[in-house]
C-alpha cells in the first residue's frame, strides 16, 4: 500500500480530518459563546430576583430598619463593626431594643446570602445614600448607586469594585435604595474552565479523527487495491478471465461490474480482431495460391496461345477479386476512422430504385431469376447517392447470388411512419436464426464453401450496416432456412 501526499487516502484524511477539525472548531465556538450568553442572561434574571426578594423583605419592617453596626466578619466573630464618623450615632440615643432588632433583619439576609449558591454582594441604603448595610467589607469602597435610578424598576449595570467587574442590580422605593452585586470574575472563570476544556478536547478529537480517517480510507480502498492486483494479472493473452464481482452493489461492486464488461468487449475486440485478420489473411492468400499455382504450371511446359489466354484470364479474375476485397477493406478502415467522404444531395428514390431494377435483372438473367418490382412510391430523401446506390445493389446482389437457379427475388420501395422502407426478398437458402446476428460481421458468412464458389468476400453486409447507420437507418433481417431471406432498409425522410 502506497501512502502519497497526493494520493485517495492522503485526501481522504485530509477532508476528513479538516471536516471534523472545522465541525469541532464551530460548535466550540458556538458553544462558548452560547453558554456565554446564557450565563450573563441568567445571572441578569437571579440579581433581579435577588434584589425584588431582599426589597419584599425589608419593606414590611421599614419602622425597624437603621444602620447595622455588624458586617460580615463582625456577623461571625460577634463583635461590633466600626463604622464611618457619618454613621455612627451618640450611644446614649441608642435604643438597645431598636439596634436588637434592626440587627435581627440584616441577620436574616446575611443568613440569606450564606444559604445563596452564588457569591453574591448585598448593599441597602436610604434615600439619601447612607449605608444601612452590606454583606461584606471591603473598606471603603462600595457599590456605587446609579445616578438615573427610577422608582420600584430593576436596573442592571455593571461596574468596577476593587479593580474587578461587579454586575449589579439596584432597585429604589421610597425608602431604600438596594444593590445586589455579583462578581463576574466567576462567570469569567467557568468560561476559561469551558475554553481548557475546548483546548484538550480538540487536539484529540483531532488525533482520533486522523487515525480514524487513515483506517477508514484504508478500508475503503482495501478492495481497489485487490481490484487494481487482479486487472494487472489480465493481458491479451488471457481476457477471458474476470474480477470476483461483490455480492453488494456499492461504488465498488459497480466498479467491478463495470471493469468486467469493459474485459467482456476487449475480449470480443481481440477475439474480432484475430478473426479479422485471419479471414483477410485467407481471403488474400487464397487467390494468391491459386495465381501462383496456374501461373507455375504454365511455366512448366510450353502452352497453346489458348491455353496461355485461359491462364491469363484466371488470374485476372483473382486479381479483380482481391482488388474488390481489397477496396471493401478499406472502405470499412475508413469508416472506422470516420476519414470517409460523403457527398449529400436530394435523391429521388423511386428513380434509383427504378436503375437498380434494370441492373439487377441483368445479374439475374444468366441464373433465370425474376427480378420483381412491387411497389415504388416517389419520395425525396437527402443522401450519399453512390454510398445509397452502393447500399442497396448489395443486398440485391446477395439476394440473386443466394437465390437458386429459377428463383425470384422481389423489390419494394414504400413510405411507412415518415421513413422510406427499401425491401429486397429471395427466395434463396436463408439463414439459420442463430447465424443472422452474426451476418453483418466481417468476413463471415453462412455457407463458407457457397460463398467463395459464388465469389462473396463476407464484407458487402458489413458495408450495407456501415451505409444505412451513416443515413441514421437501420437493416433488419428475417429468414426461414430453406425459403428465403427479407432484408428491410429503414431510412428516416426528415
């Protein structure tokens, strides 16, 4: 197994790896920010619980309420808060009863404050802006009552306490003005914990994915590379082999399919081209024989003129038999090439029918052939007149070259569903239904031993085939062996 940079697997796991890297790298992002927001949204929504609880609960003991003389650390140690000169009254006005019970209610929301899972800041002042009370000490510095403050509304802010972000929800009655305070260090902290977590996480899901990406590519290619092993044991010399084809019909098994049919026709192509050569090699090399044969026995002894004339005859009519194969062949050649010339121009059918009619009753007369012309509607059809001409007089000459002595062969030439129908029937030896989708090959013929004593070369049908599909037309054939023979020329009008 080769591993390349450029290779499937390497891009494979590549885009594999990118897509989960960029999957996780989004939902990171979204996430953080998300759970960002939601943090801030609700810790917007608990302050202004927490403020409207702390107003609830201190507006029903207003007659109560003055400045507390405890802070969070006098709370737990029990002893008395100094507080600024500003705040702090003559003892002998103090009440003890008065201080008992103003001490009991901010007992109450520090005790509240020590039961809330967040550490929040709790800071209550009158309408003129003296601290009542605040649940914790930080010295001088307190929460800073907003300036444009409206009456029983929440307002959420966030301010600067001791160098650290505090988000704060103040409210203001007639009485007080209260402010919760939360630290947004915390808020910031379990972010940072979610982005460590992100930071981790991501570089292994990153290591996973390459590792899974490798085996998933190599699993996946596994059978490409069986595949490309067996294709490479297959050569001309054994394309009767195949690949295992796979039970299931994924991208594979329709690859295996595919290269299996493609192995099918170069299989039937080498098969064609090694019958091909050996027809034309035989075709060839019998007149040759023959040629050198007479011509050899000629020179042997000493010939009448007459005789010599008979020889010479002979091996003209293999010369002009070899010439005809010769041109046969490379008119196919260049058909396959696509290098042929055609000339178009409007044919009137019934006219070349009618010349074709006369021509082929002079083939037929030395075999006593009634050469018949059934029908011949006029129609105009643009075409290769000579390619046409050519197309037809072989099927006629086939007809009376395999049409016994005294038989018949009949023409017709007539319109049916906008195309022109040309017919030739015989009533010749026909064709074996398992032989005739094999007629318009090349070189093949029914009757081998007939066909050279008649002079066929089993090229005139493939070259009819080649005609009519160059026309957009069709040959179809129906046969009865011993009865004749129908060949149908379908060629569209339009």
């Amino acid at each position: 197994m080769r591993f390349g940079l450029r290779s499937i697997r390497a891009r494979l796991t590549f885009w594999y790896t990118l897509l989960v890297f960029g999957t996780l790298v989004a939902f990171s992002v979204i996430s953080y920010y998300y759970t960002s927001e939601k943090l801030s949204e609700n810790l917007d929504i608990s302050l202004g619980k927490e403020v409207r609880w702390v107003q609830n609960f201190i507006q029903p003991r207003t007659s109560k309420i003055k400045p507390s003389k405890r802070s969070i650390e006098a709370l737990l140690s029990r002893k008395p808060l100094p507080l600024p000169p500003s705040e702090v009254k003559d003892s002998s006005d103090a009440n003890p009863q008065e201080d008992n019970a103003a001490d009991e209610i901010w007992n109450q929301i520090y005790e509240h404050t020590l039961l809330s899972p967040k550490k929040t800041y709790i800071q209550v002042a009158d309408k003129k802006k003296t601290i009542l009370y605040r649940s914790y000490s930080l010295g001088e510095d307190s929460l800073m009552v907003p300036d444009s403050l409206s009456l029983d509304v929440t307002q959420l802010s966030t301010v600067d306490l001791l160098g650290e972000p505090v988000r704060v929800a103040a409210v203001r009655d007639k009485n007080f003005v209260i402010l919760i305070g939360y630290p947004l260090a915390e808020l910031r902290e379990a972010l940072e914990n979610l982005f460590s977590i992100f930071r981790v996480l991501i570089p292994i899901a990153i290591l996973i994915s390459v590792i899974g990406g490798l085996y998933l590519a190599h699993t996946s290619l596994r059978h490409v590379d069986d595949i490309t092993r067996r294709a490479r044991r297959i050569t001309a010399e054994n394309l009767d082999q195949t690949i295992p084809e796979r039970k299931v019909n994924d991208e594979i098994g329709r690859l295996v399919t595919t290269m299996n049919d493609m192995i099918r026709r170069l299989h039937d192509s080498f098969a064609q081209i090694k019958q091909f050569s050996g027809d034309a090699s035989h075709e060839l090399r019998t007149p040759l024989t023959i040629m050198r044969g007479e011509i050899e026995l000629a020179l042997r002894t000493t010939k009448s003129p007459e005789e010599y004339r008979r020889v010479l005859a002979s091996s003209l009519e293999e010369l002009l038999r070899m010439s005809a194969i010769i041109d046969n062949l490379l008119t196919l050649a260049k058909a396959d090439q696509g290098l042929f010339e055609t000339t178009l121009s409007e044919v009137k059918l019934e006219e070349l029918v009618e010349e074709l009619r006369e021509d082929s009753e002079t083939l037929a007369e030395s075999k006593g052939i009634t050469v018949t012309l059934d029908e011949n509607e006029p129609m105009t059809i643009v075409a290769d007149v000579v390619k046409l001409r050519q197309l037809f007089l072989n099927l006629i000459s086939n007809a009376i070259k395999y049409t016994p002595v005294g038989g018949a062969v009949r023409i017709s030439m007539k319109r049916e569903n906008g195309s022109a129908l040309f017919q030739v029937q015989d009533t010749g030896i026909g064709i074996p239904p398992q032989e005739i989708d094999k007629i318009f090959n090349r070189f093949y013929r029914v009757d081998k031993a007939r066909s050279r004593e008649l002079g066929g070369s089993g090229l005139g049908l493939s070259i009819a085939k080649w005609i009519a599909e160059l026309h957009r037309g069709v040959i179809t054939v129906e046969s009865e062996v011993q009865k004749g023979s129908i060949f149908t020329v379908q060629l569209p009008l339009n």
